[in-house]
C-alpha cells in the first residue's frame, strides 16, 4: 500500500469569534505569563499556540496541488447543519423544532426574541496528547460536552467526507481537543541537537494546575470550515489558518 500523502487541509469547527475572542485571549495571555515564567514552569514561549490558531478538528485531508479540494467544498456547502443538530439530539429535538414553526392558522403574533445557538463550546481543563505527561509535546483544552451532542455533530459530520473518500477512515475515535501547547512550534526543538528526537516537557505540574481552567464559556459556534494547513501571521500579530470555505452553522 503507498504511503498516506502528508495532510493539507482540515476540517473544523473554530473556536475564536467575536464573542470569544477576548475571553480566549485574557485565558492564554495568563497561562502564557505563567507557564512561560523562569519561576514557574519555564515553557518556551513559542509552544504556546496564538489565538487564532484554536479550532476543534474534525478531520484532515489532502489535496496535493489542490487537487479535490473542489469537491470538499462543494460537499461542505450541501451540508445544513441544524437538520445535523436535530438529528444527533433525536426526536425531542425534532419535535421541539416542529414546536417553533407556525401552525397553519395561527394568527396570533408573538414577539420575536433572541434564537439559541445549536451549539455552544465550553473549553475546560488541559490534559496531555501523550499517555505519559512527564513526556509531554502536546497539551489540549477538551471541550465539555456532557450529553455527547458536540461529539456526535462532528462524528456525523467526519463521516460525511469519510463516505466521499475526502476524509481517510481511521480505527480511533474522533477526540476533539484545542491545542494550547505544542513544542514542535519552537524554534531548534529538537533535544540535545538530536534530529528525531522531540522537545519534551514535564507537563505534571501544569495539568494539575490548568486541570479545572475555563479558557472560554458557553461560546456559540458559528462556523464550519475548510482551512489550509499551516498558520499564517496576521497583520495585528497574531496568526490565523487561512479558510478555503465555510458555512454558517444554522
């Protein structure tokens, strides 16, 4: 069997909106200047992941020289993602929609408010991409999703691109995670000059730390989205995935 070729997109849910932005920020720009302190933990700066950066991944792809990258998109822009929402959430949500459409007849008006979010994100705690987190490159903030409709969306989701063969089917579960720390981002990682060796962190201290952080709350989502692998800086100095497509989620 040839080898994969490497990833050039992926498929995501982002996380930094204008309502999230500045709960986002004060939460990374503290646990930067603390992690980051010669008196705490001593993490090199350039680990910690820029703000526009965080996403929830559902899947990545590849499209060598954008190659099928059309059908992605095209794919993406079919999809409707409140029939998804209601689909997960099963006949209650069904009906509870079916509640709020106007019955035939029906004249009385009533003042229209404010429509729910399908979905909200809460991002809560850090835990460790490796089973030992004394050896750790990668941390993530796991989004809380008791009920398991977040992880259920984006489950339906992935297998949408996975049967139009956009998205390779894997034998491990989806495990939604934003990336908080990842020491490949730093500059000269490599340990002891060893080329295939890692930066590693001892991540003990900072997880029980970060283990109850909110790093952002009840956070609608908004987008659905096709981005570009590899972040790119943004004229106000953070860095961003550049969006080959997008829906609203509604």
């Amino acid at each position: 069997m040839p080898p994969r070729p490497p990833p050039t997109h992926f498929l995501c849910l982002p996380l930094v909106t204008g309502v999230s932005r500045r709960q986002l920020s004060a939460s990374l720009s503290a646990f930067s200047a603390d992690v980051t302190s010669q008196d705490s933990f001593a993490i090199p700066e350039q680990a910690i992941r820029p703000v526009g950066t965080l996403h929830l991944t559902i899947g990545v792809m590849s499209f060598p020289k954008d190659e099928g990258l059309d059908k992605a998109v095209a794919l993406l822009k079919t999809l409707v993602p409140r029939k998804i929402v209601a689909s997960v959430k099963g006949a209650e949500a069904t009906a509870n929609i079916a509640d709020s459409a106007p019955k035939s007849g029906d004249t009385t008006k009533e003042p229209l408010g404010p429509t729910s979010p399908l979905l909200t994100v809460t991002l809560k705690g850090l835990h460790s991409m490796q089973k030992t987190a004394s050896k750790a490159s990668v941390l993530y903030a796991p989004p809380t999703d008791s009920e398991g409709i977040l992880l259920r969306f984006c489950e339906s989701l992935r297998s949408s691109f996975q049967e139009a063969e956009l998205i390779a089917v894997e034998d491990r579960p989806l495990l939604l995670h934003a990336t908080i720390v990842n020491t490949i981002y730093v500059k000269g990682n490599r340990r002891g000059g060893k080329r295939h060796e890692k930066l590693t962190i001892d991540a003990r201290g900072i997880l029980d730390r970060y283990d109850d952080f909110v790093w952002m709350e009840d956070v609608p989502v908004e987008k659905i989205a096709i981005c570009r692998m590899g972040a790119k800086k943004q004229d106000d100095g953070d860095e961003a995935y550049e969006v080959e497509a997008e829906i609203d989620l509604a």
